[in-house]
C-alpha cells in the first residue's frame, strides 16, 4: 500500500493456503488481477498481481531437465510469465518470474542454482526473444544468492542471466539505509536476494528505484 504498485511478482505462494493471495489482493488491492502458476515444487508456487488486465500467463521449465545446462536434475519451481496490457504500450508486458534454489553454503547448491539460471538464460535466448524481443519485458524474484557476496563453490547465477538475454542488473537501495540488501529483516540482513532484471527498454525509462522494508518507513520508531 506504501508503495501503490501497478505490479507485484510472488515467489514462495504457500500451496496449501493458495486461495488466501485472492483474499490478499481482495483486502488490500481491491480490482487487481490476479495469475497463479499451475507448476510447483510440491510446496510453494509463483505468481502475479497486476493493476492492469493480464491477458495470458504461461509456466516454462516446470520440471524440465537440467542435464544440459550443468547439473543432474530437474527444475522444480518453474519459470513464469504473465502477459499484462498496460495503457500506453504498443505492446504487451511480459513479466517473468523466477525462485532459483536456495543454499549458501552447499557446493551442490551453488551448482544446482547455476543450471537453473542457466536453463532460464536458455529460455529467453531461444524461445522467449525469437518472439517477442521487441516487447518490453522484465525477470524479477529471489535468485537466492548475492551478486556480491557469493555462495560457497558460487557458479555466478546472476551473471548468466544477465547472459545475451537483454535483461539488466539494476542495484536498488533502501533511501533511509541506503542498503540494497533484501534477505531478512526477521534475521541478519547482510545478503542481496531479490532482483528484478528490466530489458534495455524498461531500463532506459527507470525514474527511481529502491529496497522497501516496512521497519524503515518511520526511522523514529
């Protein structure tokens, strides 16, 4: 509500209490719409909220192998993509969400993290931009790993998907701490997580950035 956003991307949609983000939105973004991914990892799903009319959401990579991109297994929280018609575009926004594999300290983690980024760089390069590469698009979520701070045996995630892609490192931070930092405010908060990665045109027209924490809002308290 601080915010008044026109767009919110989800990671970590509880499956068990899926029908509560539409009594969220209900409370307090009433007229939103709203776009649930189908694919999950057994546990928790993304998605999206949008002020504007999404016409079409798709999930890629759900389940789909990582062999090929460096690590023996699958994908299990999926990529996905909402196309959302906002006034004043020519054509459609793409909004992409990501939840790469959490874990700093295990090397098989840092590995399994790097094929998933891996696997997502692959989708926009081959598909998602044989297509659409003159629609304003963007990537946002919890990449789970700190471009700089990286994780024990990191295989730099954040960089290969930021890999002929079109997408853009952007390094928001918080006005009042001045910190771009977005683990926790529940534990240390000393790690960058959560990224949002705009294509060169969203990049172009950025006005203002910043990392909100509800805790920050009256430095007085």
């Amino acid at each position: 509500q601080y915010l008044n956003p026109d767009t919110i991307s989800l990671n970590e949609i509880p499956n068990g209490f899926r029908y509560e983000v539409t009594n969220w939105m209900t409370a307090f973004f009433p007229g939103y719409n709203l776009a649930v991914s189908p694919g999950t990892d057994g546990a928790i799903r993304n998605g999206v909220i949008s002020r504007f009319s999404i016409t079409r959401s798709n999930n890629w990579l759900d389940g789909a192998s990582l062999t090929n991109f460096g690590y023996n297994g699958t994908f299990p929280r999926d990529l996905f993509e909402a196309q959302i018609a906002v006034p004043g575009f020519s054509q459609p926004l793409h909004v992409v969400v990501a939840h790469l594999k959490s874990g700093t300290s295990s090397s098989d983690d840092a590995a399994r993290r790097a094929a998933e980024a891996n696997a997502v760089s692959n989708y926009f390069v081959t598909e998602f931009l044989t297509a659409n590469a003159l629609h304003p698009y963007l990537l946002a979520g919890n990449m789970d790993e700190d471009i700089s701070h990286p994780a024990t045996g990191s295989q730099l995630p954040i960089q290969r998907l930021t890999n002929n892609t079109g997408l853009l490192l952007t390094t928001p931070v918080n006005p009042i701490s001045h910190s771009k930092v977005t683990h926790s405010i529940q534990g240390t908060l000393d790690r960058r997580y959560d990224f949002i990665f705009p294509c060169s045109l969203l990049f172009s027209k950025i006005q203002s950035s910043e990392v909100f924490r509800t805790d920050l809002l009256n430095p007085g308290c």
